[in-house]
C-alpha cells in the first residue's frame, strides 16, 4: 500500500550523551536522528503510513536505519544505498543552556542525492510530502532536489509541508531565507522554529513571525516555540497551545516528532487545532527519555496526557 506520507531529507546515527556515571565516566547512547526520519518515524507511531527518500551509504550506519524503519513500519522502498559516500553520524551533548550538536555530515551520501534519484511514481501515489530546511541546506544538490520534489507533488496535486529547522553551520541566513522562502511558497504547511525566525528574519513576535509566512502562501502556519508550546495561524484562526508539563531530560528531535505527528493527525482528517494539541503532547512526552526517537509516545500515552490521567509505561 503506497504510503501517504513521503518525508525526504538525511538520517544521521545518533550517539546522545547520558548523564555520568559515580566513577565520571561519560557514556553514549547510539541510537537514530535526522529531523525528516525522526518526523517519519513519529508519524508511523501515530497510525500513518509513511515513506521515506534518501540515499544511505553502505555502511553499518545505513544498515541501522533500515532496520528502524523496517521495526516502525516506514517504507524504505524509495532509500537509496551509494557505496560511494557514508552515512552521516552525530553527537548530542547536554549542558546548563540544553543541548548541543557536533555533526559529522560532510558529503554524505544523502547530501550527494540529485534530482534525477528521485522517485516520481512513489511521490505521486502521497498524499503529503514532508521536507526542511536540513533537507536542503547539507548541499546544493540536495536543495535542487527538494525543489524537484516539491514540483512533482504540486504536479500530482500532492500537498506539501516544510520545517524550516535553520542549522547555521550548515549555510549563512541570507541564503537559507531566500531558499527556504521559495520553497514555503509551495508550501501547504510551513512550521516555523522562534529561533529559526529570530535568525533568518530578525522577527521575534509569534504573530510577526506566522504573518511573514502566511504571506508567502501556506494555509496553515504552526510556530513551534519549544518550552513555549506552538502557536497555530491559519486565515481564520489564531490559537497559542501551552507546553505541557512534564519532566524533560532531553529536547532533541522534540520539533520533528511535532511536526509528524501533527502531520499524521491531518492526514487522519484533524482540523488543525486538534492536530496541533495533539502534536504539542508527543513533542512534550518525547522529551523525557534521551534520543530523538526512541521516547516518541505511542497514541495511548499521547491521549492519557491529553485527557490528564496517568501515562502508560512505553
């Protein structure tokens, strides 16, 4: 069955650090990130069928992902593997100011994806197709075939939704706005990060922030705000959604299980203030476990915190 879903961008494997141990020694936890795998796989966990683009190297890392994908039931079918370039790697670090990044991405095999890879007939079968900023800023190629792809959901009328999910080190402001900004024009659903926004536009008010993007053509506009919950624009409605209270111990991926969940609960014929209460319980429930994806919740803890009862054990 064709997935409805379509997230391409670069999974990266994760090492996250874990609190030290009495003898002060650091230990990693390995486990899977890349913002658009950890949006696929939140969405799988939410009932979507979901697919994923990419290209892997063929390498343990590549390996790895595969079988996550294949355990939360993401379609690889539209994964390409390249013997010639690796999978990406990166670390997460935890500090007094929250988490920090050290990415081993360069020239990856999915930084070396083109438009000609890309799989028209699986892009036309979607209902939806899910891209980021990251998606096009780890190469030129990569941005091209974002664009390529965009144009081919647009072409089969298939809708399209972007997190702009602004990595500096990844390219400078001026050139991540402009491309990002042509992008969202096409664009269904756009969700904007606060800091993104501070970045690129030099905007720090929710409503400045969701206007600028209205204004470029997408229906819907969710502000992700992190410990600030979201705030959803849409042309008929402007709504804040407060955070949830619970013990977090590690935002990473907390945007991208957002933006899939939300994605998953519009695809199963949510307005978008259910969509976005609901995506604002597993951003929030996410972040009390370490990794970007293993502490995604399942539904039945998404409802038991919505519905403020005690939360299922995973």
């Amino acid at each position: 069955m064709p997935a409805d879903l379509l997230c391409m961008g670069e999974p990266m494997l994760e090492f996250n650090q874990l609190p030290a141990g009495p003898d002060g020694r650091v230990l990693y936890l390995e486990g899977h990130g890349g913002d658009t795998s950890n949006a696929a796989v939140a969405a799988a966990r939410q009932g979507a069928r979901v697919g994923y683009i990419t290209a892997l190297g063929q390498d343990p890392a590549g390996d790895s992902f595969l079988a996550l994908w294949a355990r939360e039931g993401v379609d690889a079918a539209t994964v390409r593997r390249d013997p010639r370039f690796q999978t990406g790697v990166y670390f997460v670090f935890h500090g007094p100011d929250g988490h920090q990044f050290l990415h081993y991405r360069a020239n990856s095999a999915a930084a070396n994806y083109v438009p000609a890879d890309l799989p028209e007939a699986a892009i036309a079968r979607a209902r939806m197709l899910f891209v980021s900023g990251i998606s096009q800023g780890i190469s030129t190629a990569a941005a091209d075939a974002v664009f390529a792809a965009i144009a081919l959901a647009r072409r089969h009328g298939v809708a399209v939704a972007y997190d702009t999910n602004y990595r500096p080190r990844l390219w400078p402001p001026a050139r991540a706005g402009a491309v990002m900004a042509a992008a969202i024009a096409e664009a269904d659903i756009v969700f904007p990060g606060e800091d993104d926004a501070r970045a690129l536009l030099d905007l720090t008010d929710p409503d400045a922030i969701a206007d600028y993007y209205l204004g470029l053509g997408p229906r819907v506009v969710v502000v992700k705000l992190g410990s600030g919950g979201a705030y959803l624009v849409t042309a008929a409605q402007r709504l804040r959604i407060p955070a949830h209270a619970v013990h977090a111990v590690d935002a990473t991926g907390a945007g991208d299980a957002f933006c899939g969940a939300f994605l998953a609960r519009t695809l199963a014929g949510d307005a978008p203030e259910a969509a976005a209460r609901y995506a604002n319980a597993v951003a929030a429930l996410k972040c009390t476990g370490y990794g970007a994806v293993a502490p995604i919740p399942r539904p039945e803890a998404v409802r038991a915190l919505l519905a403020g009862g005690p939360i299922p054990a995973a």
